[in-house]
C-alpha cells in the first residue's frame, strides 16, 4: 500500500456478543501490475458513541496513522446519517454501500406490499424446525420421499 497512488476505504461499524462496539478498515488499491490488493487495515474497539463528529475524528487519525490521508480516493460505508455525516467532515468523497441501499430498497419495498403476516408465518416455519432436531430430522428425510406428508 506504500506505492499505491490512490486507496479506497470500507469501514463497519459492529457490536460484540460481549457488548462491545468495534470499527473495522479495509484498503483497496491496483498494484502497478494491475492486482486488486484488500488487506484489512484496522479494527479497533470503540468506546465513544458513534457521533459523526467522533467517528469522523477516528477516520481522520487513522488517515493519518497510516499516511494515505492524500491518498484516499473513497470511503464507502454505509448509508445511516451519522456515517454520511462523518465522511463528509473528513473531506473525503463518500461512496455509500450498495449492499445496503439494496437492503434498504428491498426492505421499503416490503413494508410497501405489506409482507409482515407473510413474514411472521415464515417466521414461525422456520421456528419449527431450528429449535427441534426431531423436527428437523423429519424434514430432512421428508425431502428425500415424494409421499411424505408434514403434520
């Protein structure tokens, strides 16, 4: 990455099973043969709240730590407003995820046909055979006969 004319960023935020909040960095740059390089750069637990002024202070420093901040073409995160917020504090150009404005799309377009009766019934199916091995040991071998019937 120290040759490398230009990086772009993804960064995550997450929580822990133990509660704890982390923030992971990714690079992403061609090498000067033409090979996509991805090397995770950074994840670091987070104890301040993900303000936009305080997530836009940690990407500026880690910019910095890692002496790429006129090297950063793009930071892609996702779309929730303190990310924007933040990207847009540091300077950088902000590419949001396309993962997650699908996601967003596909979950409005849910709630638009008013799939949650649908959803709750799956739900339930799914319910069924996740918290019961014998359930679960029914279903596999009713796949396997065509005349099996699930009651």
């Amino acid at each position: 990455m120290k040759n490398a004319k230009g990086v772009a960023l993804t960064s995550d935020f997450w929580t822990s099973l133990g509660n704890e909040s982390y923030c992971g960095i990714t690079g992403h740059w061609i090498t000067d043969d033409w090979k996509l390089k991805s090397v995770v750069l950074e994840c670091v637990n987070v104890v301040e709240r993900h303000y936009s002024d305080n997530v836009a202070e940690l990407y500026k420093q880690f910019a910095t730590d890692w002496d790429i901040t006129n090297r950063i073409q793009a930071l892609v995160t996702d779309n929730a407003r303190n990310m924007v917020s933040a990207v847009d504090k540091t300077g950088f150009a902000h590419i949001p995820c396309l993962a997650h404005s699908l996601q967003l799309s596909i979950l409005h377009g849910f709630k638009a046909a008013d799939t949650e009766t649908l959803f709750g019934k799956c739900r339930k199916i799914v319910g069924h055979f996740k918290h019961s091995a014998a359930n679960t040991t029914e279903l596999e071998n009713c796949t396997e006969s065509p005349l099996c019937k699930l009651q």
